[in-house]
C-alpha cells in the first residue's frame, strides 16, 4: 500500500526534483491521451505499453469486466504471461473483495496475502506472482486490476513510482469508465456485436475513408438459413444460442480492425477494411465453413447451422452512399438464399 509519506516533506536533489517535473509532465500528457481515447481496445492497449515503458517491466497483465452481467474480472490484455483468454478472478475472491472495500496499490506482500491461499486465486497468483497490483476504481466500482511483475533490472518500486501508478490508475479509471459506457452503448449485450445504429456510423465512415486513401473497401452481409424454423423447433431460448455461437465464431474468424454488427435478428453485417472482393470472398467462404462444420449445443443433440452471405465491394461510380452499397450486398445475399442457401454470392456490378 501507498505510505502517509510525503517525498517533498524532506529535501530532495535536483535529481530528484527534476524527475518529479518529468513524472508529472508525462502523467499529464498520458491522462490527455486516455481521456480523449473512446476505442476500448486501443485504450487498453496503451494502457498496458505506459505501464512497460514507465516500470520498465516485462510482464503486465490488464484484468477487466468481461460482460455485462457480473463482477468477474477476465484478462483482457496482457504481455510476458502465459493466460487463457478465459482466466478469470472472481467477485467473490479475496482480492476484489478487499479492493472494493479499500483504495490503494497493493504491493507484493499484501497480494500475496490476499491471493495465495484463496481458492479462488492461487492458481493465478503461482503464474503472475505480481510485484504490485493497482485497481482501477471510479466511485465504488472495481472495474479492473493491473499486474505488474518485477522490474527487468530488479531494483524495487520507488514510493516516487508508487505515487506516480496511483495518480496513474485514478486517471486510468475515469477514462476505462467513460470507454465502457461509450462500448456498452454501441454493442449488442446477446453478441458482443456492434448494434445496428453505430454500424451504420461507422460504415459511413468507413467509406469516406476509403475514397481519401483509394483503398478497397467491402461489405458482407449474411443471414442464418432457415431460423424461423429453428426457433419453432427448438424454441426462442435455443434460437438466442445459436445466434451467440455464429457471433463468437464470426469474432473467431476475421480480422482484429474488421467491424462486425448484428444486423437484425438473425442476420449480420460486417465491413472489412482494405480488402478488395476477391479477399472478403475467402474470409466469407472460411467463416461460412466453420459455421457449416459447428456443433451448436441444444439439449439432447448439437444442431447443424448454416448461413448464407453476400458480398459487394463499395465503387464510388455506382455506390452514392451507404444505402447503396447496402442494397448491393443485400442483393448478393438474396441471390445466395434463391441459389440453394448456405453459400457466398458476391456483387460484381460495375
């Protein structure tokens, strides 16, 4: 934990000082940086790099809210550890517990207290064994935990860095929150998808970006085949399955910077960005396989899904706005479904 000390309660060297004037420069101009920074990714991401190049450390790990429906906390980003994307701390583990009581950095002794002996978390800690643990708190809310390994050159944290991370974290919290919100208000909570509305957005974006660079830009919209069946056969909660696991796959299946929405009910949408028609095929026709190949779970036995999809590549000559290149793929998939279903047509209209 942080102590009551005060570093300018006793004279300091220049060296000292002028390293202070740094820390407090640099912590301006990180909290700049995280606050105008709404992309959760691109948010933790640089949040994890601070942490590396501040510490001079080799192993961070970001543990974060997974979802929307508890307190667990899931690795969400991490470098040097070796984690399943499924490692989780529970909300009932000692260590949130305490952090939801109490602020503050934990150093290495009081995380070993916390975590070594708890059912919940000595698996984790034997693989993290972390230096110092900082939480990320706005109000009364843990939304996350940072972990910090040693230092590379093995020299302590100083109270300087201790009071640097704490500033960090409080800086951090804020715009972790704010990203979250923003996320919770832009993605579908059944898929994890982006929502209809904010697609939009983007795909409007997405296109005037593509006419500045002169770089291709492609649209695949797809449906799953014959789900008014599946619904009727297997009823509206085994339907909300199958939609869950064609989400996680298509997750699985593209490109970390493509842009994946839920459409509608059963059907999706997903702009890939730099990719001319040829390139989205092979993506489409690789998710719609996988797709084919899974076993979605149900009661008794898994069920066989299919999907249908079509593809255009926006051109500028013919598509005036996103409602026209909309159309086109709209076009391609309803060929798909005359032709048979479970294939990829794409739009080659000039």
């Amino acid at each position: 934990m942080i102590s009551e000390h005060n570093p300018l309660s006793e004279k300091m060297t220049n060296e000292e000082l002028e390293k202070m004037v740094f820390d407090l420069h640099n912590l301006i101009e990180i909290a700049l940086s995280l606050s105008s920074n709404l992309q959760f990714d691109s948010l933790v991401e640089s949040l994890l790099y601070i942490c590396i190049g501040q510490m001079i450390v080799d192993k961070v790990a970001i543990f974060l809210h997974s979802n929307f429906e508890n307190d667990d906390l899931t690795v969400y980003m991490s470098r040097g550890y070796t984690l399943s994307e499924n490692t989780k701390i529970s909300e009932k583990s000692l260590l949130t517990e305490y952090l939801r009581a109490n602020h503050g950095i934990l150093n290495a002794e009081k995380a070993r207290v916390l975590m070594s002996d708890d059912n919940h978390c000595a698996d984790l800690y034997k693989i993290l064994v972390p230096e110092i643990i900082i939480p990320l708190k706005s109000k009364n809310s843990l939304n996350g935990l940072i972990f910090l390994s040693k230092k590379i050159m093995g020299t302590p944290y100083t109270e300087q860095e201790f009071l640097f991370l704490d500033k960090l974290a409080k800086f951090t919290s804020i715009a972790v929150e704010n990203s979250r919100l923003y996320r919770m208000a832009t993605l579908d909570r059944m898929t994890g998808l982006y929502i209809h509305h904010y697609f939009k957005e983007r795909l409007s974006e997405e296109i005037k970006r593509a006419e500045r660079s002169d770089l291709p830009l492609t649209l695949i919209m797809a449906d799953i085949d014959h789900f008014k069946n599946v619904n009727d056969t297997y009823g509206h909660q085994q339907g909300d399955i199958i939609i869950k696991e064609i989400a996680a796959l298509i997750h699985q299946n593209i490109r970390s910077f493509d842009i994946a929405s839920r459409y509608g009910g059963e059907e999706f949408a997903i702009i890939l960005t730099d990719s001319d028609i040829n390139t989205a095929y092979h993506i489409a026709e690789r998710l719609r396989k996988k797709i084919e190949e899974h076993n979605f779970p149900a009661e008794k036995t898994p069920i066989r899904i299919t999907i249908s999809m079509g593809i255009a590549q926006y051109n500028p000559s013919i598509d005036k706005n996103e409602e026209m290149l909309l159309k086109r793929s709209d076009t391609a998939l309803y060929a798909a479904k005359a032709q048979g279903r479970n294939r990829v047509i794409t739009n080659i209209d000039k």
